[in-house]
C-alpha cells in the first residue's frame, strides 16, 4: 500500500510540474500576445506590400510599352520616308514617260510628214 501511496504521489507531483510548466507557456504566450504586433497593422502592411509589388510591376510595364511605342513610331517615320522617296521616285517615272510620249508623237509626226513628202 505505501508503495503504491509513494507512485501515486510521484504522479501527483508529475502532474503538479506540468501544471506549472503550462501555466508558465500559457504567461510567456499571453506575453508575446500582448507585447507583440497588432494583427490589423499586420494585414495593412501586408497590404501595402503587395500594392507596392503591383505598382513596380505595373512601372514596369509603362516603361517597356512606352519603349515599344517609341520604336515603333520610330519604324513608322522610316517606312513613310521610304513612301515619301518612291512616292516621288513614281511621280519622277511618271513624268519622264510622259515626256516620252509626247517626244514619240512628235517623233511620228515628224516621219508621217516625211513619209508625205
């Protein structure tokens, strides 16, 4: 019987030195709690974080399409220089034919009063 009195006291004791071990996390816990950050500024600068991730992202974004427009409007200037000169290069061919034109029917004037003669 005392020898079972004795083991039941040596568990009596155990438990008392859990209670106590989890009484003291549950202080340390409370502590941290209350001595930590505010959940709600968590969030907003969780917020903020990610906002600024997609404002840099969106940056980003601007610049290279800003770039791109560049290059493009910058394409564009050459291909119209390109029109300009064989826009002006037809205009010239145009001319010149028809000043060839009129020197053949001058020409076939010319030969159908010989061929009169």
């Amino acid at each position: 019987a005392e020898a079972v009195m004795a083991r039941m006291e040596a568990e009596v004791a155990a438990a008392r030195s859990g209670v106590v071990a989890r009484e003291g996390e549950v202080k340390r816990l409370t502590g941290l709690l209350e001595g930590g950050r505010d959940v709600d500024i968590l969030v907003y600068q969780a917020q903020a974080e990610s906002k600024d991730d997609l404002i840099m992202s969106l940056t980003q974004q601007t610049e290279h399409l800003t770039q791109r427009v560049h290059e493009l409007e910058s394409a564009g200037k050459c291909a119209e220089a390109v029109l300009a000169a064989e826009s002006g290069g037809a205009a010239a061919a145009l001319t010149e034919a028809a000043d060839i034109k009129r020197q053949n029917q001058a020409l076939a004037g010319q030969f159908l009063e010989l061929k009169r003669r």
